[in-house]
C-alpha cells in the first residue's frame, strides 16, 4: 500500500543517525555567518557593539535550530523538505551577508529576510501538514513569530540603539516563547509524541555543526596568515591558533561516554536545552576567531589591553557553555571548566599589557589542563582493552559509513586550502599562472586523498591516528598559506610541508606494523612518496619555469604510483591489502565535494557582502547560489548509483579512479567559485573574454568530470546528457563572448538545469546499463 502524502513527509525511524547531503551543505553555511561575526567584533569593541553582535549571532543560530528541527521532524528525501531547506539556507546567506551593517544601512535587510523566512517556513508547514496534529504546533509558532516580527520589523528602522533594543526584546520574546511552549489561547499543545525529535540524528547534527563552527577558526586565522609575512613569529603564532582550536574541538567531546541521544530520547525537551546553550559556546567560538586574527596580525607587536581581553575572552566563553552543556544537559558537576574560567579571570589583569602571543599561549595551557583532567574521566561501560598500537589501528569500524569528527574536521581545512586556490587563479590569468594553480591544486588534492584513505585502513578513533591526523593538517594549512607565493619566497615552505605530510605518515605507520603482513603495502606507499619528495623540495630551490616542470613530473609521480599499487621489488603487493571500505571512503567523497561546494557560496557570499545590496548583484548572487545547489543536485544523480557498492565489489584500482574523478569535480568548484566572484563584482559592467572564459570553464569542467564519474565508475554506455549539454554550451559561446557576466551565468544555469531534469528521468539499470 502506497504511503499518503503526509506518511512521506514525515520521518520515519530507519537509519536515523545518518544526516542527508543537504543538511551537511545547508551547515556549512554557518561558517560563512560566524566568519562575518569574527569580522565585526574585530573593528568593533565596544560594549554596544559587542551587544548587537551577540544579538545577531542569536537570530542566525536559532534559524540553523529551526533549520535542524524542520530536517528532524520530516523525511529530509522528500522534494518540498528539500526545497524549503535550499530556500532557508538562500536566506541564512543574505542574512550574514547582512551582518557587517545590520544596525545601519543593512538593518532591513537583515530583519526582513529574518521574518519572511521564519515565517515563511511555517506558513508552508502549516499547509502541507493539514489533518495533523502537529499542524496546530505549527499555527502557534507562527503567532509568535507574527509577534516578535513587530520589534524586529520596528527596530530595522530606527538609529542604532532603539534598534539594538527592539530587537534584543525580540529576541527575548523568541526565548521566553520557546520556554513556554509558545501558547496560544484556543490552540492545543501537540503531544510529546509528535514534537520528539529523534535523539541520534539531532545528537549527529548538533555534533555537525559545532565541528563545522571550529572551521571559521581555521579559516580565519589561515587567511590572516596567507595575507601576512611568514616569518617566524607569525608561523608560532598560527600553530598557537591551529592548537588552541584543537583543543576547543577536543574539549567538547570530553569525557567520554556522555550520550547526547540518549539523553534527548529520554528527555525530548532537553534537545531544546541543548539548541539555547550551545549559542554560548558558539559565542565563544566567534571571539575566539576574532582574537586569532589579532594574534597572528601582531603576535609581538603593539600591546592593547583590548586585544588581550578579547584572545582571553573567547576561551573563557567557550568553556561557559562546556560547564552550562554539561551541567543542564546531562546535569553533572562541571567543576573543571569552571575553574578554568577562574584562572582565566584570576590571571587576566596580569596579561593585559603582553603582547597576543604571550596571551595566546597561556590562553591556551589553560585550555589544555581542562582537556588533560577531562581525558581520564570516561563514562558509562568501557570498552575492552585494545591490547597493542597495532590492534587499536586495525580494528574493524563498528560502522562503515559513520566518519568520525577528526575527519570532518580535517577536511573543512579544504574550504582554506580551496579559497587560496581560487584568489591565485583570480589574481592572474595567464596560462603559466594556470598551470601552477593546477600543479598545486593536485598537491593539496593528493594530500588529502593520502589522508582519507589512511582513515579508511585505519581506525580513526585510535588516539595515535588521531594525533597524526592533526599534526597532517597542520602542515596541510601551511601548504594552503604558501599557495599564493609557491612558485616565489614561499615554494620551499610549501614543498617542505608536503613532503613532511607524506613522509611523517609513513614513518608514523610503518614502525607501530612491525611484523604485520600490511606493513610491506605502508613501506610501498613511504618509497614512493620519498622518491616524489625529492623532486618537490629540488624544485623549489629552482626558477619559476623549471620549478613548475619538477613539480608536474613529482604529481605525475603520485599519481601514477598509486594507479599502479605502488610497485616496488621484492615488496609483496596482494590486491586485498589495497581495498578500502567502500562505504566509508564513498562517504569521504561526498563529503569533500559537498565542502567544495561550500568554498563556492563562501567566496560568493563574501563577495556580495563586500559589494552592496543593488539589485543586480542580488540577482547575480542568487544565480551563483543557484549554480552551487545544481552542481550539488546533479552530483546525486541518476538515483539508486551507489559509490560504495562499486568500489567494495570492484578492484582496488577503481577507488584510486573514484579520487581522480572527485578531483575533477573540485577543481571544477574552483574555477566556478572564480567566476562566481567576478560575476557578482561586474554582473552588468565591463567584460573582458577571460572572465567570461572562466565562467563557461567552471560549468565545462562540472559537465565533463560529472560524466567521466559515470562511465569510468558506473559504466554507463550511453553518456549522452552530458555530452549534449557540452555541445549545447559550445552552440552558444560565441554568442556569449560579448554579453555581461549576468547573461552568460544566467544561460549556463539554464543548460544546468537542463541537464539536472534530464537526469532526474534517467533510471537506473545494472552498472553495464547505466545512463549518464
């Protein structure tokens, strides 16, 4: 018997832990907004200032809680969830795009979107929910949101501190609402049944996104860092940083054992708790970004009582909301943190006058005997005794698909790694320049293929892969700051790092397999590497032109080497030893691409803030949002493929070939992130065909990667949609070559989507069969 309508919008319990593709793009959103945050409490100090930024931090946090709530309670598969998930994170963009003059000129702009959203998503709710209990839940949120709208309406016009009052009134009306339970005189509260959300996917969410929240941290300070002299004090100072957000990130999910979805099943009430009290942490998380940008921008310099108070104020938040989370969420006695706010504040009049690295660095001791006192605590039953190194790092996944938090974290370094790759080819188009953005873009794609298959034969909940999984990312952000001068003063620094990201790991590994039979397939990957560092440190020490051709053949060099199984004599290669779980590393893939995806609305939505409000550039900004969601879409299509499955029953070679597709894939969200931030600066202005060449090269490359992954991965027979698109679009450049940026993306978006409905319709057959 067919499901009704409401039956398919609801979710339903199978596999409630896993999160959908387009929750995890709508979440990088959110650092897009914290990054705007960072950005205003960096040229604002002031109390006021500081008041109207927490304001704002609020009103984004409680969308992405709205978001993460409407993703809980319906089935995230179907196509309205979907829509209306796309439209709220459209909105979360303009609404940060909002925040640098959201009490000036912005000001409606950010409250009208803010209203129309919230009430727009519940207006929608409350028609496809008919004949459902929870349709008069919806009904009584929608009065309250009808009623906070007023202040937030008011306030959008009126000088700044009417408005920061109207709108903390709003705010706090918002609260006082939810802790009641939003009444409403003549409407029922729906039963507790129809309001729980489903502990283990909301607990992975919440998970999700403090994890993706570290990422404005490594994307600020990388950034700050790119942009500076890298000398030697500025280096100390970003791994200061680098570390302090690995404790932050180790902080969080200390002591081990608490069951956060445990907990919110028993407890559906206290899933609400944990959304209000994460914002105090997410505070923390901002300022903290902020005071790394004053460090590594004057590490030893000039010494303002303001900028020590603010490197010290992030940690002292952020350890508030560790002591709050655990006291009211799982209510245990959080002494730990509370006593490192009391060192903090006991010792702060003392450092005021240091310079931000002194600050930072006791900041940070600080912050790592909270997490050494956290690591001997463990909760609930232990786990058996792992017995040797050796068997920690090779014990079986207790599910494949799940990537652990160290991954994800990991891979968010891409989204800095990805920006500084798409400024360089921005800065110059010439085709030396080309050519060396793509060498170094292979590195940064190889270092973090390396490092994705290393968590695949490997446990990365051991602690010892753990550790060397930071330590790869650490130099992998020194690679991604020396991007820009690679092929000048910086070459040395970023061959030196990719060497040492590649020979580190092995030395790591190859000594804890002593005596294994898969020790002999970490050495063939170690020689290898070796023999490839060579050519990268040489070539640094050599002119541009012979450094770019050195550099080719050491890519050349890994790449194939990893084709081929990295063969060397006398070395033992059994095709087993070179499998990875299919499930996991599909998963890897996917996410990767997704994060991609996410540089691209980042560099858009930094760009449209920087640029105004007209309506043009609203309209350029929606087209290059609009490619970023139809990249993704066609990346999930035809459905019923699946990544896993192929490389699980396939040989070894065809994961290496999935990690050249992807590449693909990424580089093309590279050039598309290019192009997307010269169409929002010159949407109707001047036009040159190099810029219009990077547009239509964006959507190209998406075209030709997206159909090289079908056939050579699924084995489609008849890749005739993306062939016809790329004639379609070839039929219309010359057309093109004259037109504004707004018209020429404005057409590809077209044959996009095209090219998306198309697929839509494609059923899927045995592999042999496969249409793409």
């Amino acid at each position: 018997m067919a499901d009704t309508r409401l039956e398919r919008l609801l979710r339903k319990p199978g596999r409630p832990r896993e999160i959908s593709f387009l929750e995890l793009f709508f979440d990088l959103v959110i650092i897009f907004a914290l990054t705007q945050l960072s950005g205003r409490f960096l040229h604002n100090f002031g109390w006021e200032d500081t008041v109207q930024t927490l304001i704002l931090l609020a009103a984004i946090w409680s969308l992405w809680v709205a978001a993460a709530h409407l993703t809980d309670w319906f089935n995230p598969d179907e196509p309205y969830v979907r829509a209306l998930t796309v439209v709220s994170m459209f909105a979360v963009l303009l609404v940060a795009a909002a925040v640098p003059n959201a009490f000036g000129k912005h000001g409606f702009v950010f409250a009208g979107v803010y209203v129309a959203i919230n009430l727009g998503r519940q207006l929608a709710n409350i028609w496809m929910l008919r004949g459902h209990p929870l349709q008069e839940q919806m009904v009584r949120t929608a009065v309250w949101f009808g009623v906070t709208a007023v202040p937030w309406l008011v306030g959008a016009f009126l000088p700044a501190t009417p408005r920061l009052v109207c709108w903390s009134v709003a705010v706090l009306l918002e609260q006082v609402s939810i802790a009641l339970g939003r009444p409403v005189p003549g409407l029922r509260e729906a039963g507790v049944e129809h309001l729980r959300l489903v502990g283990d996917h909301i607990a992975e969410r919440y998970r999700q996104i403090f994890i993706i929240s570290l990422g404005v941290l490594i994307l600020d300070s990388g950034i700050s860092l790119s942009t500076t002299r890298l000398d030697i004090v500025r280096l100390l100072a970003f791994a200061i940083a680098f570390a302090n957000a690995v404790l932050l990130l180790w902080s969080w999910f200390l002591p081990r054992g608490l069951d956060l979805a445990n907990t919110i099943d028993q407890q559906p009430r206290r899933a609400l708790r944990t959304a209000h009290i994460q914002v105090v942490g997410l505070a923390g998380i901002v300022v903290t970004a902020m005071g790394d940008q004053i460090l590594i921008a004057h590490p030893l310099g000039e010494t303002r009582a303001v900028w020590s108070a603010g490197i010290l104020a992030g940690p002292f938040l952020f350890l508030a909301g560790r002591a709050i989370y655990a006291w009211i969420i799982f209510h245990r006695p959080a002494w730990r943190a509370p006593v490192g706010m009391l060192v903090i504040a006991g010792i702060s009049p003392g450092l005021l006058m240091l310079p931000p690295l002194a600050v930072a660095v006791v900041a940070n001791l600080v912050l790592l005997a909270v997490v050494l006192s956290y690591r001997y605590i463990r909760l609930g039953p232990r786990r058996a005794a792992s017995g040797s190194r050796l068997e920690g790092l090779l014990r079986k996944r207790e599910r494949p698909r799940e990537i652990s938090f160290h991954e994800l974290f990991f891979d968010l370094a891409m989204i800095f790694a990805l920006s500084r790759l798409s400024q360089r080819v921005l800065n110059d188009y010439g085709l030396v320049n080309l050519a060396e953005t793509l060498v170094l873009f292979c590195a940064v794609w190889w270092v973090w293929v390396a490092t994705a298959w290393s968590t695949d034969w490997f446990n990365p909940e051991e602690p010892y892969l753990q550790r060397l999984i930071i330590g790869i990312m650490f130099a992998g952000l020194l690679m991604a700051a020396a991007v820009p001068n690679a092929f000048g003063e910086h070459g040395l620094l970023f061959a030196c790092a990719y060497a040492a990201i590649h020979l580190g790991r092995g030395l790591a590994i190859v000594p804890v397999l002593r005596g294994h039979p898969l020790q002999a397939r970490s050495a063939r990957v170690l020689i290898w590497f070796s023999i490839s560092a060579v050519l990268w440190v040489v070539g640094a020490l050599l002119p541009p032109l012979p450094q770019l051709a050195l550099w080719a053949v050491a890519v050349a060099v890994d790449g194939a080497s990893a084709w081929f199984g990295w063969p060397v004599p006398r070395l033992t290669r059994p095709q087993a030893h070179l499998r990875v779980i299919g499930e996991h590393i599909a998963e890897r893939y996917r996410q990767v691409y997704i994060i991609a995806l996410g540089e691209l609305v980042l560099v858009s939505g930094l760009t449209y803030s920087g640029t105004g409000f007209d309506s043009i550039r609203t309209l350029a900004f929606t087209i290059a949002f609009a490619n970023a969601v139809l990249m993704l879409w066609s990346y999930f299509l035809p459905r019923g493929r699946d990544l896993g499955t192929v490389v699980n029953t396939t040989a070894p070679r065809i994961a290496v070939a999935a990690s050249y597709c992807h590449g693909l894939m990424v580089a093309a969200a590279v050039v598309t992130a290019v192009g997307a931030e010269m169409l929002i600066r010159r949407p109707l202005g001047e036009t040159r065909v190099a810029w219009i060449m990077v547009i239509i090269a964006g959507v190209v490359l998406h075209i030709i990667a997206r159909t090289v992954y079908g056939v050579v991965m699924f084995e489609a027979r008849r890749p005739w949609r993306g062939p016809v698109a790329l004639c379609v679009i070839a039929a219309i450049t010359p057309g093109l070559l004259a037109a504004p940026l707004l018209v020429v993306a404005g057409a590809l978006n077209v044959v996009l989507l095209c090219l998306v409905l198309s697929y839509r319709s494609a059923k899927v057959d045995p592999p042999a069969a496969v249409s793409t």
